[in-house]
C-alpha cells in the first residue's frame, strides 16, 4: 500500500513567472529564451521542490523491436525532484541513481546524470488543465561506474584494476560516460519535460499512479554512444562492460535505444538547501554500502503484461567471458591470482 509524505502543498506559493514569459506556457512551450543552466550552480536560490514518488522508467528490451518488447520499471522512490523558486522558476533537478548487480559477480553503480536544464513549475489551481502544470528541457549524460560492494570476482578484478595506473571506471569522476540527445535529432543534446503521461506508448496499470499523485511528466531521450577516454585499454573495457550491462539489463543503455520516463509527484514542499546539496552523495554511499536506497526499493523490470524480464543467460556468460579474457589479455599475473585462490573453478568465482 502506497503512503504518500505530503498531498497538499505546503503555504508559501506566489507563481507569476509564467506572466513574465508567457511563450514558455502551453499549449506548445518554448523555452528557448530561457538560458540552459548549471544543475548545481543555484541551488541557493531553491525555495520548493516537487519530489518524485514513483519514477518510472520504459524502454524496448530489442533494438527496433515490437511494443511487446518493451519494459516498464519504477526506479527507487524519491530519486528525483524539481527545485524552484515561489514563483515557479526551476533551477535544479536531482538525478536517477541506482545499483545493478550482473549475476551477484559485479555490481554497477548507474546514474543518469543531469548537465543542464531550464524550465518552470505552476503550482495555482488557476492552471488551465487539471491539476498543475511543469515544462522544462534537460541534457543528460548517462554514467556507469563500479560500486565498491562486490562479489568475490568483483573484488579479484577491482584489485588488478585499481594498480593498473588506468583510469577504469572504479569511481564516478572515471565513469563509462554514455551520451544522449534528444530521440532522432542526434546534434540536438536538448529534450523536453513536458506535463502528462508520455503518449508514444500505453503504460500498463501497475506503472500508473493517477489517483495517488499530485501531478505527473513525461521525457524521452536516446541513447547516443560512450564517450572516448583516449586510453585504448580503458576504451575497450569500458565497450566490454556496456555489453554486458546491456544484455542484463535488457538494452536499457543501448545506442539507439529511446529511454522513457514518467515520473508521478507528491505535492510540493519546501526546500532544505544544504540536504540538497548533500542529496546525491547520501544517495551513492546507500547505494555503495547496503545496495539499496534510502526511501526504499524500485521494482523489477517487467513487460506490459506483469511478466519479468529475464536475460539471456547464455549471452550473459559470453560478456561476462569478455570480460575476463580482457583482463587475462591484458593482466597476465590475473589468472596466476585466481588460480591461487579458486584452483580451476576460477571463473565461477
């Protein structure tokens, strides 16, 4: 049963800046006018948020494939927000982040993170549809990095990694950087947060939240490629564990692939700047110590009709492979190591 922290919005709402920029209010927003801004250069000046209850997230699990191939999942509770002033301007809008284990041997730490945005909030029930209304435009870059919560080969192949004297993605300032752009416009960085459920697909049931949320907003963004590091052997891991993300995660970060996401509010409440600032760190060290998250968990990736999506094993023994035979390439004294420690049941470890 759903329990909701706030379904009134707290005093203190003044609106008008939609009065001051009426071409950014619908039926068709431009924002354009409006600079794009640094996510985390004015929290200071923060006064509301609108937290993100239910954050659910859709993609096709094959590349191109049938509406019957694609996955709904809630990520975890409250992993996002919309920051604002009381009168409506958005200044920041915290991130996705989430954990991911590949076969209990590796766990990835995924975020989507934010690079930019603009946008505004209307609260006032003034707003000419039912109930408020939100526009923005965001940049995003994806980021994987290696959690430090490991299985036992987690931890083996951490160890060679982190004396490689390269710069593998063991923490978030060396993470695989996935990028994006807005869905078939791959020189436009820029894509809309529009009000409402996203109308390129039917959600099913239990991705819906109407009757519990206070409002609701869609975005789409594809999925571009990695971001070179010019370290060839950083370049080909970083390529290797996309695959096998990929494969276990049903194409989520797939080149091409159009990610989706509504994302289902709680009425808006007052902003404490410094738990702000702080937000996203609390957030990776839930993640990092406990392989969890602070509000709760998310749900399983799962199809329209309720089934769980489950990755083929096979294709996910092949990565996972790939993986290993890079290191063994590259890392000769690996195998010796494990050898040691596993006998010839290494690879199982």
């Amino acid at each position: 049963m759903y329990t909701l922290k706030n379904s009134k919005p707290v005093p203190g709402w003044k609106g008008g800046f939609l009065k001051k920029h009426p071409q950014c209010a619908y039926p068709d927003p431009d924002l354009s006018a409006l600079p794009m801004l640094d996510n985390l250069a004015n929290i200071n000046l923060l006064q509301r948020q609108m937290p993100v209850k239910w954050p659910e997230f859709s993609w096709k699990t094959v590349l191109g494939g049938e509406e019957s191939t694609r996955c709904f999942q809630m990520f975890a509770p409250y992993i996002s927000r919309l920051g604002y002033t009381d009168t409506g301007r958005v200044y920041s809008i915290i991130c996705p982040q989430q954990g991911v284990w590949i076969f209990d041997k590796v766990c990835l730490n995924v975020e989507v993170t934010v690079t930019g945005q603009r946008g505004w909030v209307d609260e006032s029930p003034e707003s000419p549809a039912k109930g408020p209304l939100l526009a923005g435009d965001m940049t995003v870059e994806g980021k994987i990095w290696f959690s430090p919560k490991q299985g036992i080969f987690g931890q083996l192949m951490w160890a060679i990694l982190e004396k490689s004297h390269h710069p593998f993605p063991l923490d978030k300032a060396h993470a695989i950087k996935v990028q994006t752009h807005c869905p078939s416009k791959p020189n436009q960085p820029i894509f809309p947060l529009r009000a409402g459920e996203s109308t390129t697909f039917k959600s099913p049931e239990f991705s819906r939240h109407s009757e519990m949320a206070w409002a609701v907003g869609h975005l789409d963004v594809e999925i571009g490629e990695i971001t070179k590091t010019n370290d060839p052997k950083v370049d080909e891991f970083n390529e290797l564990v996309m695959k096998a993300f990929n494969i276990a995660s049903g194409n989520m970060l797939a080149p091409g692939n159009i990610l989706s996401w509504n994302v289902w509010f709680e009425a808006p409440e007052l902003v404490n700047q410094h738990e702000w600032r702080t937000h996203a760190e609390r957030w990776r060290k839930s993640i990092d110590e406990h392989h969890g998250s602070p509000d709760g968990p998310g749900s399983k990736a799962r199809y329209f009709n309720g089934e769980e999506f489950d990755p083929v094993e096979n294709a996910l023994d092949e990565a996972i492979e790939e993986v290993f035979d890079f290191l063994k390439k590259h890392f000769e004294e690996l195998i010796e190591f494990l050898k040691k420690w596993f006998g010839k049941d290494y690879k199982n470890a």
